[in-house]
C-alpha cells in the first residue's frame, strides 16, 4: 500500500514498489521507477527516467542541534533530481539539494543541503556531502569519502575510497573557529588518492595529484604529486597523466 498525495504530480509510467510515501507538490517525471519504501517530501522535483532505489528518502528537512556550529535553517529551494539520475538503496538526499542529469548515487551515500552535484557524477557507496558543497561534472567519488561543508570539486575530480578532509582548523574550540570555516577546493582534474586527508582551507590545483595517505597541509600546485605526511613535492604529473591528454577527454563536452 503507498500513500501517495492527491496533489502531487506523477508523469506517465512512473513505477512504484510498496509502502511508498509521496507528499503533496512532488513532482515526478514520466518512466520513472520507485522501490519500496521509498519516501519523497514536499515540493521535490524529480526529472524523467530516475531509478530510485529501495528504502531511499529525498527532500529531507536538515537537523540543527543546539550547539551546531554549521547547521542553518532556511527558506530551501525544493531538491531538485535531473533526468536519468540513479539513486541507490537507503540513500539521503536533503532539501535544498540539486543533482544534475546522468549522476549516480551508490547505496548509503547522504547528500546534505544546498549541495549541487553536476551531470554524469558518480557519488560512491556511502559517500557523505556535508552541506553547502558544489561538486562538478563527471567526477567520481569513490566509497567512503567523506567531502566537508564549504567545500568546491570543480569538474573532473577524482577522489579515491576513505579520503577524509575538514573545515576546521580549531577542532570544536574556541570562538574564533566560527570565523574560519573553509572546506578544500580541488580544481579541474585534481586527484586524491586513497586514505588521503585534506585539512581545511586547503586546495589542490587544476591536475594535482595527491599520494595515498597523504596528509595535505598546504595547497597543491598544479600538475604536481605531493605524498607523505605532512604532504610533500614528490615529482610532476606524467605528460601522459594530463587530463587535456586522455583519449576519453572530450572538451567540447563540458
């Protein structure tokens, strides 16, 4: 049995698994597939052709605890999924959230927000997005990543399993820390392998590439590899290794 609103709107062909709940001024597009208990909250929008697996919950109003210190509530805008996006099993997308065409999102992953995710994405299994984050088009973060509040992935990242960054350089003292909240920056291209950890504020430049479980303190230059703990210049990225120089890279694709 589902409890699907009298007022939502539900495009031709859209399928439903059991025990779905569907509020009023949802919105979804035609030839969609809904799993089991499934709920959709008010006002989302969802495109055409979206898989949305069992157990999954989209449109969530953001908890604030008492002594949060990057919670806000706010007038969201609805959430907003784009046409052909899969979405996994027990996965949590928030209200204020915009996810672009083709993206996928794994099993477990949580979507905080006022997060924007660009076309053809992949956001791994349980993968968390804190809130108040711009991910680009066509990257890929892998399982576990776990990507702070404050923070831009520019187009083309890569970020490998168990990567782990942060936005406070206070650690939860002091009330200066309220006036420093930064997440990290990674530009066009920049990799981040795996078990890496990214301290706050700091940003990786257009195809940087930093080393499995690195501990980065400092920015990142361009087209270099920095490893170790605290992060060091370990050599150049390869010619070869070059974003622009992927036979798969299309520019005019963008």
């Amino acid at each position: 049995m589902n409890d699907i609103s009298d007022k939502a709107d539900i495009g031709k062909g859209v399928k439903f698994g059991s025990f779905c709940v569907i509020d009023a001024d949802v919105e979804i597009g035609a030839e969609c597939e809904i799993g089991h208990h499934v709920v959709i909250l008010s006002g989302t929008k969802i495109g055409k052709r979206v898989r949305i697996d069992d157990h999954t919950s989209i449109g969530k109003m953001p908890m604030q605890a008492s002594n949060s210190a990057v919670t806000r509530m706010a007038d969201w805008a609805p959430c907003t999924i784009g046409d052909g996006v899969i979405i996994g099993s027990s996965v949590v997308i928030y209200i204020g959230s915009t996810i672009d065409a083709d993206v996928l999102v794994a099993d477990f992953a949580s979507i905080r927000e006022d997060v924007s995710i660009g076309k053809r994405t992949i956001v791994g299994r349980g993968v968390a997005i804190e809130n108040d984050c711009s991910i680009g088009a066509f990257c890929k973060l892998e399982t576990n990543a776990y990507i702070t509040a404050y923070s831009l992935l520019e187009d083309y990242v890569f970020v490998a399993p168990g990567v782990l960054t942060s936005n406070d350089n206070f650690v939860g003292r002091s009330e200066e820390r309220f006036k420093h909240f930064k997440g990290i920056t990674v530009r066009r291209g920049g990799r981040v392998g795996v078990g890496a950890v990214v301290l706050p504020g700091r940003e990786i430049h257009r195809d940087g590439l930093v080393a499995a479980g690195a501990v980065v303190t400092h920015d990142v230059p361009g087209r270099q590899i920095h490893a170790g703990v605290p992060a060091s210049l370990f050599g150049d990225v390869d010619d070869e290794q070059l974003l622009d120089n992927q036979n798969w890279f299309d520019s005019g694709n963008e």
